[in-house]
C-alpha cells in the first residue's frame, strides 16, 4: 500500500470515528507539521501549540476532507492558515512568502561532505550552503515557494499545483527555472 493510499485508509477511518487512526496521522506528520511552523516563529512554546492547534483545527474539519488532494497536502494549508493567523492574532506581521529555509540542517550536500571533515570540506561546505541560501533568497516568492515545497517538504508535482493554486504545468516550469538559478550560482564554486 503505498503513502497516500495508507493516508487514505486512516482519514476514512478516522472519519467514521476511530480516533487511533487520526493519532497515528498526528504521529506522522507532527514533526512535518512543526518544522513548516517553525519557519515562521521560533518560540518552541508557539511552535508547539500552534502545532497542536493545526491538528485539532485539521480533526474539526476532517468530515470536509474530500480527498481531491494528498492528505499531506491538505494539512500543510490548514498549518500555514493556522500559524499565519496566529501571528496577526499576536500583532505580528506574517511573512510574505510561505518559504523560510533552515538551509543548514536540511543539506544534503552538507551530510556527504561531513564524512571526509577536513578543514577544507567544511569550509567548502559552509561556502555551498551559503551560496545555496543566497540562491534561494534571490528567487521570486513564486519559485523559491515551489523548490522548497519540492526538495525539502518532498511533495509531488500534484501537490504543490494544489498548494500553490496553480497548473502542474507552472509548477514544473518554476521548479526548473529555480533549480537553474541555483545551478548558476553553484557552478563557479564547484568548478574550482
């Protein structure tokens, strides 16, 4: 069975009142849930009940989910409406876009270099991160939103359409012209 067959299955479940199976969606996607909030406050005590307010607010309007999109999918709008509406609620202007990076711990590239941890590599992998991170900041909301939600949120094509609000299509075109700037910015330092 695959992921969002197994979503699937445990969102009817938990729709016909087995409350086990709405858990075992929280236990899922809690730390998914908390690392998207986090981009916007870093209160760990916000951050944990914004967390927790996503997920009651996702239960309340389990019975609407209609399945036209991945479960996943569905609850990462109701988190980013959720954290958004808290820092109005609190006097504080949410941010423009819906992508913060926290570059450093999500780099892959970063990880393959750590295993020869010369002096060297580490610098080269500071440099890399940090050349990725302007990369991203330079991008249009627009494609920095679509990249993000591709490499590091991990969602399909499909998905970041309906995230997005957009044609597939738009989203493959933002994804390669994002990943491409990346690559402009990259290549100089890889080349030497």
């Amino acid at each position: 069975m695959s992921e969002p067959q197994a979503d699937c299955e445990l969102v009817k479940r938990a729709k016909a009142g087995d409350s086990r199976a709405f858990d075992l969606l929280v236990l899922k996607y809690q730390q998914k849930v908390a690392q998207i909030i986090s981009r916007y406050t870093r209160d760990s005590n916000d951050i944990l009940d914004i967390t927790q307010d996503a997920f009651v607010k996702a239960y309340r309007a389990l019975p609407g989910f209609r399945g036209e999109s991945a479960f996943y999918t569905w609850l990462y709008r109701i988190a980013i409406n959720t954290v958004k509406n808290y820092l109005v609620a609190k006097g504080r202007r949410p941010p423009n876009d819906d992508i913060e990076t926290l570059l450093a711990e999500q780099l892959d590239i970063g990880e393959r270099l750590r295993d020869f941890a010369t002096p060297e590599r580490r610098i080269l992998a500071d440099e890399i991160a940090q050349t990725v991170q302007r990369a991203l900041d330079d991008l249009p909301n627009d494609l920095r939103t679509a990249i993000m939600l591709r490499e590091f949120e991990g969602m399909r094509y499909e998905e970041i359409a309906i995230a997005m609000n957009c044609p597939i299509g738009t989203v493959r075109s933002r994804i390669f012209r994002a990943r491409e700037a990346i690559d402009h910015q990259l290549r100089p330092l890889l080349d030497d």
